[in-house]
C-alpha cells in the first residue's frame, strides 16, 4: 500500500501499459455505471462510494487485477464469477488475460442499487 498516492490518476499512472489500460477501463466502467460516484483513495488503492456509502474498490497486483465490491456485491454473482480466483469479498483477475467488464460493471450496477436501497 503506497500512502503516497493521492489521486486514481496517479494510481492508474503507477502501472505498465496494459495493466494501466485495464484499470482506466474499470476506472471508466465504474463512472458510467454508477452516476454520481465520488472518487478516492482507501486502504491504498482506487475506491468509490454511492450514497454515502462504499461501492467499490480496485487494484493492481503483480500478476492480478483485484475488484473489491463489498461481500454482498460479490455473494450475488457467485456463479459468474467462478471464472476467477475469489475471496469473500474480491474477485481477482489475471492481468495477462481480457478482463470480464460485463460482469464487473453489473457488480457495480448491483453495488450501486444497493446502496441506494439503503438511504
């Protein structure tokens, strides 16, 4: 965890190409499915809440890319998520490999309800 990092910017800035795509990518897919999204750094890495509350967060590891969407994000798309390597509450992708977007931004889509269930 860099406490350095101010800014998803300079995150994103800290990785090489292809990874740093990716994560401009979910970086992107996050602000367009969940409107409103209020962005910073936690724990280290890129995080995002909703109405006040947290939605979801990502980073980049040596040989992953780690989505973080709060177990019950993650609880509910189980199943398509078997496509990954998972804990209780991340999905971790490897970075040589395509990314699954749809399923990431339908997480967040999910988060974002969520939260918003919950005002």
């Amino acid at each position: 965890m860099n406490k350095e990092i101010k800014t998803v910017d300079a995150y994103i800035s800290g990785f090489e190409g292809g990874v740093q795509a990716k994560l401009q990518r979910i970086r992107h897919m996050i602000l367009s499915n969940a409107p409103g999204a209020m962005e910073s750094i936690l724990y280290g890495m890129p995080a995002y809440k909703t109405h006040d509350k947290p939605l979801a967060y990502f980073g980049g590891f040596a040989n992953h890319i780690g989505i973080y969407a709060t177990p019950a994000g993650h609880k509910k798309f189980e199943k398509q998520r078997s496509i990954c390597q998972q804990g209780k509450g991340s999905a971790q992708f490897p970075s040589d490999q395509t990314l699954p977007i749809d399923l990431i931004a339908e997480i967040v889509t999910f988060r974002d309800w969520e939260n918003h269930q919950e005002v």
